[in-house]
C-alpha cells in the first residue's frame, strides 16, 4: 500500500512507516454489514453498558449516603458517651 502523503511504499501495512499516517480508515464503506438480529443484539450491548454505569453510580452515591448517615451516628453516640 502506497502512502497518500510521503509516497512510500509500506506493502500491506496500514500505517505508514515514515511518516505514520493511517492509510486506513474504517468508515461506514468498511465495515461488513450487520443483519437486524445482529443489530438488535449490539444495540442490546450498548443499552446494556449505559443502564450498568447508571446502576454503579446510583450504588456508590447511595452507599455514601448510607456511611454517611452512620458516621453521623456514630459521632453522635460518641459525643453522648464523653458528655456523660
């Protein structure tokens, strides 16, 4: 494969080895097409990926939430047990 910007011939490489440019860019007319069944399960991946970051901050903020209200407690007790 020929570089487009130094004219150096690099063989079947992608990238090119003078002067490092991606001769190969994977755009819509590259990539193999997906049926509607295969389509459906990526988009499935990808609804899946969003709701599990959604899942794992609600779980950390409630979880903070839960220390918090204990630490509290905690030091209440503590102050309750010096005042005495």
């Amino acid at each position: 494969m020929k570089c487009p910007r130094c004219k150096t011939e690099n063989g079947t490489r992608t990238v090119c080895s003078k002067c490092g440019y991606f001769m190969y860019h994977p755009d819509v007319a590259n990539r193999a097409h997906m049926t509607k069944g295969q389509q459906a399960v990526e988009d499935t991946k990808i609804v899946g990926k969003k709701v599990g970051k959604v899942f794992k901050y609600a779980w950390m903020i409630l979880t903070l939430i839960v220390m918090s209200f204990w630490l509290v407690a905690l030091m209440v007790w503590v102050m309750g047990m010096i005042v005495d």
